[in-house]
C-alpha cells in the first residue's frame, strides 16, 4: 500500500475532493454478465481501487467458493465499506435486499450509487440502497431503512402473488366437479399459504436486523476496529443465525497482527471467528515491501454472533440488558424461556419429543413436545413459532397457541451451573394440526410420541429415568391446565 494509515476518520487538506478523475473496470460474473464499476481516482479512503479481497468476497456470494461458503439467495446484507459497491451489486442481483454503505462523503457515495444504477436494474434495483455511514455510530437509520426495504418487498410480491392467485381462482371456476376432499385440501392450502406469510414477515427475521455483514479489506484501518464491532453488534441479527463475512489481505505484512487485533476484539465481545479459507489472487502493489505469498492471498474469515438473551427479573420483566445465552447460564442470569405441549383433548394424551442424543443436557431423555429460548428482539409467540418450525416442522398461526402460566423456576447442575429461568408455557389444541406432518428439521428431535396423561403423572411421579426431571410445582399447574383444557377453549 503507497502509504501508511490513518488517524481518525479520516482527516484530509482542505478542498482535497476537487479534481478527481474516474476509472473504471469492468468484472466478469460466473454467468459471463459484466458489471462496468466507476473507480474515483487517488482517494484518501481507498476507494479507488477494486480490492482482491472484493472480488473473493464476490466469489463467497455467487457460490463459487462452496467448500468455504454457500453463496446467498434472499439475505439481509450490510456491506461496510463498500468503495465501488462489486459484493454489494452482486449480492443484489441474486436476490438480496442490501444496504450498500461507505463513509458519507459526497464522491464516495456518489460513485456508489452510480454503480448501483448503471448495474442493477428492476426489480432487482429496489431491492438495494446506498446509504453514507461512519463505524461505530447509530444503526438505527440503518435498520430503519432495511424495514421500509423489507414491507415494500413483501407488498410487491403479495401483489404478484395476488394476481398469479386470481387467475388460478379463474381456472378453478372452470373445474366444478371437485369432490369435498378436494376443497378440504385447497382449504389446508391457503392456511398453509397464510402461515407462510407470516414465517417470512416475522419467523426469520430478528427485529428487522441483518442476516449478513460484508467486510472487505477494511482491517488494515487499526483506529476503527473497535466501531467495526461494535456496529456489526448492534446491526447483526441475534438469535445466532446471523454472520459477518470478513475478506482481507495483509498488504503490509508487518502490520499483519494489528490487523488481526480486529478478531481479538471480536471474540471479546461475544463472537466467534472462524478462518474458513484462503484464495490466491495475486499482489496488488508490486512496489510495496514485504512476504510476496502473505501479500497475494485473501484470507476468508466467518463471525457468527452466539444468540443474545434479554434479562429479565423474577416477574419476566426485561430489565434493558442483553447477554449471550452461555453467559447467561454461567453466571445464572434470569432469562426467559418458551414451554409448548401439544394435547389430544379427544384422546386425553400428551405429545412429547424424545431429546437428541447429541444434546448436552438430558440426551435421549423423553421431554415437553417443543421449547427453547427467546432471542433478544423477538416477539414470544415469534419464537413459538420458530421453534415448532425448527424442531417439529410445523407452521402454525400465533392464535393456535393458547397461554396458561408463566412461572421463575432455579434448576441447579451436577457440575455447578445455576440455571434460573423464567417458564413461559403454551398449550397447542392437536385438533387444530392434526393434517400436518411432523419433519424433523434442525436435528434436535429423535421421535415423538404419545402419552396417555395418567400414564404421564405416573412417570413424573416414579421420576422415571427415561424423562426428564420434572418440578412439583410445575408439574402441578402444567397438569390442572391440561385437566381444565375445555375452560382454555372456551376463552
């Protein structure tokens, strides 16, 4: 690199943007499409070039690194220092809603949308903003911005949906000799239709927050590493699904271990980084000094955020912090969990899930039909839904779930650890899903099964050693409620 960097962001003589000349270069897609990018010339930001660790982050995106990364379809990505905009535009045009952002100067930003423009057409081209943001600072317009994006997505494609739907309702008219099965069928159907909606507008998305950061050779800047975490803290999504993409050569090798301080930092405040690759693309300052190898590689990193839990006191009131969910269970924080038994009122018997053997606690143990933790950021009855998805396989409506006792509950390990929860419990009526099938999505589950309820209170009192460990008193309001089941209809 022809000079050494920085302090601040980034300090410049006055009227340094005045004549600045534009190049431009043109990359090669994997499906032979060109994408022509505008470079501004001699930039104190860097901006000026089209970086080796873009055009592998580009790679990542497209899936031609799939030993490293998969590529991406529909995600919510933020790119930070975005220069010339490639991973931005790429990940675009394959179906992303992006936010495209570099620090907000006038040329920079500019240029950016320049690019955006010349390359990225309808539909695709409302599916991407550019927006001026410096690290560190308020993510809130960010987010904001990625909600407006996201409801006007969702509306365009009801519409077309809409339309695809009428004229199917046209042809069905047509065909009148169906059997009342049939329509039974089309019924399931559109319930299945609408809960796929509501998957798509609140089961995967984390408070509107970001399913992908992309970062590409931003770490030779040492000063911003910490804002660099801190907005990808508050940006990321955090039910622990969400990751940061990290591509960067070490251009000046003797500064290589500040420029890994970044990671350090990370780990520090909950991440955990992964090195999944490195690619050979050759020197970009052949003048520079340094190791020729460490200078020609881009070296691929993924940061995934371990899921953040909100704390709450003894009544399952948020108490304005968040802490990652180990932290949480090594220190005994008071946190909120979901309960969900599944009941057959016409059978009077009780679905339970049998706990993967893979499991840390109680592997292979018989235990309630679906639970898990709230996410910081989301809705209960969202979570609800994304653990009867993830685990069972089924899609249901909010209003299917029906609320019967919250309660603070301290359960202590043999190996130390104090749990203390809060016990948020649902009932599902199996009437209402019986027509579905249970899939076994995230690999939690070995089977389930059905239990008579007397049945139950006999093995939760025996304390029989295929189940898991059950509190009296829990036991005691979970099985008055099932008893008293029709009353919970009836409301």
């Amino acid at each position: 690199m022809e000079s050494e960097l920085f302090g601040g962001i980034f300090p410049e003589p006055k009227n340094f943007y005045k004549e600045y000349e534009e190049t431009t270069v043109v990359h090669k897609r994997t499906n032979s499409d060109e994408i022509i990018l505008n470079l501004v010339s001699h930039h104190s930001l860097w901006a000026h070039h089209l970086w080796n660790a873009s055009l592998t982050m580009s790679s990542l995106l497209e899936g031609e690194l799939q030993d490293k990364f998969k590529g991406v379809t529909n995600e919510s990505i933020l790119e930070l220092g975005a220069g010339g905009g490639l991973p931005s535009i790429i990940a675009s045009l394959l179906g992303c809603t992006v936010i495209s952002t570099d620090y907000p100067d006038e040329v920079l930003i500019e240029n950016l949308e320049k690019n955006v423009k010349k390359n990225v057409k309808e539909p695709q081209l409302s599916n991407i903003k550019v927006h001026g943001y410096k690290w560190g600072e308020d993510v809130l317009p960010l987010l904001r911005l990625l909600k407006e994006m996201k409801q006007k997505r969702k509306k365009k494609e009801n519409e077309n949906k809409k339309e695809i739907d009428e004229k199917e309702k046209e042809k069905e008219k047509e065909q009148e000799n169906e059997n009342e099965n049939e329509k039974e069928q089309e019924q399931e159907q559109e319930q299945e239709q609408e809960i796929e909606k509501e998957k798509e507008e609140d089961l995967l998305n984390n408070k509107n927050k970001f399913d992908l950061i992309l970062m590409s050779d931003l770490l030779f800047n040492h000063v911003c590493h910490e804002d660099l975490v801190k907005t990808c803290l508050k940006a990321l999504r955090l039910d622990g699904k969400g990751k940061v993409l990290v591509t960067v050569t070490h251009h000046r090798p003797w500064l290589k271990e500040k420029d890994l301080k970044f990671f350090e930092i990370a780990k520090k405040s909950g991440f955990l980084v992964d090195k999944i690759g490195t690619e050979f693309r050759g020197i970009m300052f052949p003048k520079d000094l340094g190791d020729e190898q460490e200078r020609s590689i881009v070296n691929i990193y993924e940061m995934t955020l371990e899921e953040h839990l909100d704390v709450v006191n003894q009544e399952g009131i948020k108490q304005g912090q968040i802490v990652p969910r180990s932290v949480a269970h090594l220190k005994g924080i008071w946190h909120s969990v979901l309960h969900i038994w599944i009941y057959d009122y016409t059978k009077n018997q009780v679905l339970l899930q049998k706990r993967s053997v893979k499991k840390k606690v109680y592997p292979g143990l018989y235990d309630l039909s679906c639970g898990g933790h709230i996410s910081s950021g989301d809705d209960i009855l969202v979570s609800c839904k994304r653990e009867l998805y993830e685990e069972l396989g089924l899609l249901i409506k909010k209003s299917q779930l029906i609320p019967i006792f919250q309660m603070p509950m301290i359960t202590k390990y043999e190996n130390g650890l104090i749990d203390r929860e809060i016990k948020i419990v649902y009932l599902l009526n199996w009437e209402q899903i019986k027509n579905k099938t249970i899939k076994f999505i995230d690999g939690e589950v070995e089977e389930m099964k059905w239990f008579k309820l007397e049945d139950l209170k006999q093995k939760f009192k025996e304390s029989d050693p295929k189940f898991t460990p059950a509190d009296p008193e829990y036991l005691e309001k979970l099985l008055n409620s099932i008893e008293n089941f029709e009353k919970f209809l009836e409301k």
